[in-house]
C-alpha cells in the first residue's frame, strides 16, 4: 500500500471519529434535558406514632430460698407449680445427687420388670397390637421430629418388649422374677438415704423463675400507687441484694406492669383503659398493653403506669428496660411525596410504569411524614385492575404527565 494514501487515510478518519464523539455527547445531554423522568421502586413498609421511653417492669412474686448444699431444680423456666409442690432438692453434697440419680432410674426398670412380670399384664394378640402402636408412635415422633414424649414413648415400648421376653422365654422368666427382686432391695435402701436430702415446696401457685435481682420485694404492684417521677428514678440507686440461698422466684399474678416516666408533651396521649403497643429494645418484641393510670404532672414529667396480662414467659425477666410506647401503625406501601398526583378525573394516586408507558394507579393515604406517604392501593371497585403493588417502578417527576405517556 501506498504510505502517502495511508497518511491520507488517517488524516481524513481522526476528525470524523471525534466528530461522532461530539455528536454523541451532544444528543446524549439533549436527551437528558429532554426526557424529565426519573424512577423509584415502590416498596412495603411501616409508619408508627410513637414515643421513647425507659422504665421499670413490675410483678408479682415471691422468691424462694433454700438451704445450703447441691441443689437439683425440680422445675423447669416459666413451668406451672401449684401450692406445696417441689420446686427443688437440696442435697448436703454430690454423693447424695448421684443417688438420687440412681434411684430414679433404679424406679424405672424396676417398674418396667413388674409390668413385664404382672398376670394381668397384656398378652397374645393384644400384646402385638400394642407393641406395634408403641413402634409406630416411635417412628412418626422420628420423622416429625417431635421429641417431647420420645422417653415415654420408648419407656412404654420397652415395657412391651420385656413382657413379650417374659412370655416367650422361661430362662427371661426366671431371670426377670429374681431381677425385680434385687432392684426392689436397691430401690429400698437408696429410698431410705433420701432422709438426708431436704425438699423445698412451693409456698404459694405460680410460674417459676430461675432469675432473681433482688427487686421482687420492692418493686410490687401495691408499690405503684402514687408513684413520682422521683420515685421511679430513685429505683435505680438502689442496689438490692439476693440470698445466697435463692433458689428462684415465683410469679404469682399473671398480670405485669410497666412504670414510665413521660414528658408531658405527650401526656395528653396516654387515656387511662386504652391500649398501646410497648417494644422492648431487649427482646426486640412488641406487647400489646393497656393504660392503668396516669399521674400527675411534677416539673413537665408524669409516671404512666401501663398494664399487660399476655403471660408470655420472656417477659418474666423484665425488670429494667427501655424500648418506645406505640400509639398508632400502620402497613403500606411507601411512596415519595412527589410521586403523589391527581389525574384528570380528580383521583388521587401515583404513576407507574407499565411497557414504558406511564398507568395511573389510584390510592389512599395511609399516614405520611416528611418526605414519604404511606398508601394502600385503592381501586374504585372490583373490576379495576389499576392496582398499586409492591415493586412497582414509580413515576418521581414528570411534566404533562397522563395515563398512557410515553416515559421510555
């Protein structure tokens, strides 16, 4: 090839190739000015009146001592004890638990050789019936994963088995007959040490706790009553102390309280019987209460006493806490507030984008704040199909905007 008409080639293409780049970016930023839609996806979300807040839970309860040794809890957390059962056994030292351990399960195999051995237990067809209800209850509690009556429900098969042996073989007879024999003895003398072990009972009815703070005394609902805000404040000098003994606490009222101090700006808020939501910023769980009283303005505070019967067992351990008092909330979907139009026919709503063309979508106001509305679509009746739904794409700002323009 011909240098000269190279030199000519490449004179002539480098002007035209930054020509079309010029030309590009010119129509680029034309079409920008040109075209004034810009977009936003429209999404669930909440919106809640709502005040901050720190107080004080309060409850009834009793808590429960016992004496001085190994102690072997009788009760599990948030359990149901009656008057006068066990809540717990206080052994004098570790000895005394590992027997107590042995005995018990010296009264379960002793139990299932008595069933095993007993006349007037099952036998023949109505043994394999049984045996075979026990081994399907086995397998569905396996494949559900339901383990909550998994020892009872072996402890029973197990039964069976050493019956269908006692039946079957005179050698199991034999050797079945002096085993129940020999445990019995055990059972007896390991019976006869419990003398040495002291049970603690429950004084009154309640659900049990393991947690204690020292506040079960002194925070009361008998406590609350006209209350102060320096009152409430004066709580939290205080520096209580548990016994060393304590063995847990029972929670004698299902009814619990939460003490507030509020500004009064938002007294007015508070009517006593009405209800409110309180999140707990510890549990990250709302709990629907309602006003007990409202006490009177000291220095622009008042104590706001709120009250709960939702006997869930998180909330025994509340005693402390801080979270937020919700008077109102709401569900919707959030919308910028410039993405609020009225069309033509006088509806209110927003505009979505629907193949590139722009389709109004009517709605109701759910609540707003300063930038944002909450709506719910809101379609004139069962045959409109302009509903709003979340992630749809929004029409933000747009000049002569109308149902079917053109937006891309």
């Amino acid at each position: 090839m011909n240098p000269n008409k190279t030199s000519i080639f490449s004179r002539l293409a480098m002007p035209l190739v930054i020509a079309a780049i010029v030309v590009y970016l010119i129509c680029s930023a034309w079409m920008g000015v040109r075209d004034p839609f810009e977009f936003t996806v429209a999404y669930t979300d909440t919106m809640e009146t709502s005040v901050e807040t720190a107080g004080w839970v309060v409850r009834s309860e009793v808590a429960i001592t016992g004496g001085e040794g190994m102690v072997q809890l009788k009760r599990e957390e948030g359990e149901k004890v009656g008057k006068g059962q066990a809540l717990a056994v206080v052994y004098q030292d570790e000895s005394y638990v590992e027997k107590q351990e042995e005995l018990l399960q010296t009264q379960t195999d002793l139990t299932a050789l008595q069933y095993a051995t007993y006349d007037q237990s099952p036998s023949g067809v109505v043994l394999d019936n049984q045996m075979l209800t026990a081994m399907t209850d086995l397998r569905t509690a396996a494949s559900s994963g339901n383990y909550a009556g998994l020892s009872e429900q072996t402890e029973t098969y197990r039964k069976l088995v050493l019956r269908r042996e006692f039946l079957l073989s005179s050698e199991a007879t034999a050797e079945m007959t002096q085993a129940a024999g020999q445990l019995q003895a055990r059972y007896q003398e390991l019976q006869s040490g419990q003398a040495q072990a002291t049970t603690v009972t429950a004084p009154v009815s309640g659900l049990f706790s393991s947690y204690v703070d020292g506040y079960e005394s002194l925070l009361t609902p008998d406590s609350l009553a006209g209350l102060s805000p320096k009152d409430l404040e004066a709580f939290s000098q205080l520096a209580p102390q548990t016994d060393t003994n304590c063995l847990g606490k029972l929670v004698t009222n299902p009814a619990w309280y939460y003490a507030i101090t509020v500004p009064e700006d938002v007294i007015g808020r508070f009517s006593v019987g009405g209800d409110v939501d309180v999140f707990f910023d510890s549990l990250s769980q709302t709990f629907p209460m309602e006003v007990d009283s409202v006490g009177e303005v000291q220095q622009g505070q008042a104590v706001v006493i709120l009250r709960s019967t939702q006997n869930d067992a998180q909330a025994e351990d509340l005693r402390q806490e801080s979270g937020r008092v919700i008077f109102y909330s709401s569900e919707g979907i959030r919308v910028p507030k410039e993405a609020l139009r009225i069309n033509e026919d006088g509806e209110r709503g927003v505009y979505v984008v629907l193949s590139q063309k722009a389709r109004f979508r009517p709605v109701t106001i759910l609540a707003e704040d300063e930038t944002s509305y909450l709506v719910k679509a809101a379609p004139t009746n069962e045959e409109d199909t302009r509903i709003l739904k979340e992630g749809d794409e929004i029409v933000l700002a747009a000049e002569e905007l109308y149902d079917g323009k053109v937006v891309r």
